[in-house]
C-alpha cells in the first residue's frame, strides 16, 4: 500500500511509515501503524488523534537531553539512534554514531538489562529495538529508589564516621571556600557554635559591608546577640571603620556591640579579615579581588592567632 503527499511516494514498512529516497536510519519513523504520511521529513509525524513526533528532537539534541536523565554520553547516543529508528544491528549504530562496536555492544547490553531495549535474534545476528518509553521512567524511579537507600544507609553510618574522624588526633580539618555565596559560609560558621564565646579578628569593614546583604547583616547581628557572642577586633583608621562599633550595630545590645581598636591604615593594609572563633576555629578570609576564604579547626594555631591578637591589641589605639 501507498499514497502520495507533496510529491513524496510513501511505503509502509511494518510498524512504521518511510519516504522513498529517504534511509530507515535517517528517517523519523511512526512507532504505530497508522499509516500517516511522514510529510517529506518536515518537522513532525501525527499518530491520528494522538501525540506528535517533533524534528527539533534529532538525535543529537535528544542524547544530550537523555543525558540528564543519568544515562552515560555513550548510552544516551545509542539510546537516541534507536529512538529515532525503532531497531537497528550493532554495526549499524556503531557506522552511525561513531561509537567503537565492542563499546555499542557493552552498551546495548547494559541498556537491554535496564529494560530500556529488547534484543532479537535474526539469523545469526542479534538486532535490537527501542523498549517502551515507560521503560525509561521506571529506571528513573528505580535510580531515586537507590539513591534513598544510599542516603539511609549514609545517614546510618555518619554519627560513627562522625565519632571516628574527631578521634583522629593532631589533624587539623580545613576548609576550602570559593566565591562570594561560598564565603558566607564563614559568617554562618561563626554564628552556627554552640556554646557562647569571644571572637577576636583584624579586618576591614568596608569590604565585608560590601560582601553581605542589609538582610543578612541584620540576622546575622541578631543570632551573635542570641548566642551571647561578643568580639574585640582590630580596623584601620577610616571612616567607614570607625562607624562599625556604633552606627552598624545601634540595634543590638551594648554587651554585643564589638570592641574595636585602630592601627594605621597606610601602615597595615588588610582586604579581609583574619579570625579566631569558637574554641578551636580559625578563619581567613581575602576580600581583595578573588573571594576565598579557609577555615581551619585546631586547638594549636587557635591559640596561636589569639596570642598574636592580643600583642596587636595592646598596641592598637582605642580611639
């Protein structure tokens, strides 16, 4: 059976409807047998009174989509091709999507196991055909469903990996950060110790200003007054410094507002700040162009940096 459509000779071929001139490879293909023209390849195919087949889902754009569903690149390529195609042999999928064979067969395999194809023995050659779409979801779901298992056992395990690692002795755990919404990750540490205690710093107010919000600012301010956290910091003698103690914290409890001295600002230029919190935390963080910041826990070089602190604190002027 055949019919005609802008000139276009179109057969049926089984299950699916094909354009002469054009190769079953390269042609979108009905899954159904309704027998609907394929509209010299334009950009779709109609299921009467159901779905449509869009162009714009060629295998290239597919595979890249197929991808975030947790299929491999290989996977997603050959998952695709067969997609578009309905079936295929191994040698076929290898010429077209420039896959190794022996990789397409390890591929297959594993796609077959999954439930998302279904291999056919024709001859002495093993041919595979696209599974139902609802294949796909089931493994999405099976994925979610072992990704809960891992994250139950994980959180099983974690209080005694917890135990195990702060037995380890002399190690100082550090802490890497990047980027400004990294960074803030110091201000929430400072905030988030459980037990009250005194920070001691040298900084400069006019770049961590600039770093937070007027939100976050007065949050943060709140939790440290709550936490019953007090600090002495040491600022160069600027303008902006000087309103730290006083306009920036008018909010807060006079036990809260910081302690601050000066020194020079010609003389010890500082883009950041440099602090020892809680009772083993230390943190430095460089505000000049890159944001990043270290945090570093470690009874030792806490005690360190609160010495030094107190020698610049005694020779700083307060006021």
């Amino acid at each position: 059976m055949s019919k005609t459509n802008n000139a276009a000779t179109v057969q049926r071929h089984s299950s699916f409807v094909l354009c002469e001139g054009h190769s079953e490879e390269r042609n979108w293909l009905c899954k159904g047998t309704c027998g609907q023209d394929c509209e010299n390849c334009s950009s779709k195919l109609t299921k009467r009174g159901s779905r449509e087949i869009v162009g714009a889902m060629a295998s290239g754009t597919l595979a890249s989509r197929l991808k975030q569903t947790g299929l491999g690149d290989k996977a997603a390529a050959v998952y695709a091709y067969l997609l578009e195609n309905g079936g295929a042999y191994p040698s076929r999928i290898a010429e077209t999507t420039k896959i190794n064979r022996s990789t397409v067969y390890k591929v297959l395999l594993d796609l077959a196991v999954k439930g998302l194809v279904s291999e056919i023995q024709k001859g002495k050659k093993l041919y595979y055909q696209i599974g139902r779409p609802a294949a796909l979801l089931k493994h999405a779901q099976y994925q979610i469903d072992l990704a809960n298992d891992v994250y139950e056992q994980v959180k099983t395990l974690a209080p005694e990996i917890e135990l195990l690692y702060s037995a380890l002795p002399n190690k100082p755990r550090v802490l890497y950060l990047e980027g400004e919404k990294e960074v803030l990750t110091v201000y929430d540490d400072y905030i988030s110790q459980k037990k009250p205690y005194e920070m001691v710093s040298f900084g400069n107010a006019k770049p961590i200003r600039a770093l937070v919000t007027d939100a976050y600012y007065k949050k943060y301010r709140r939790a440290k007054e709550i936490k019953g956290i007090t600090t002495r910091t040491i600022l160069p003698d600027t303008p902006i410094d000087r309103e730290y103690a006083t306009e920036w914290h008018v909010d807060v409890s006079k036990k809260t507002r910081p302690s601050v001295r000066f020194i020079p600002r010609d003389q010890f230029p500082l883009e950041g700040e440099i602090a020892a919190y809680g009772d083993s935390k230390v943190a430095i963080v460089n505000l000049e162009k890159h944001t990043t910041a270290i945090i570093i826990e470690d009874k030792s070089l806490h005690r360190m940096v609160r010495t030094i602190f107190e020698l610049a604190w005694r020779g700083a002027s307060a006021k």
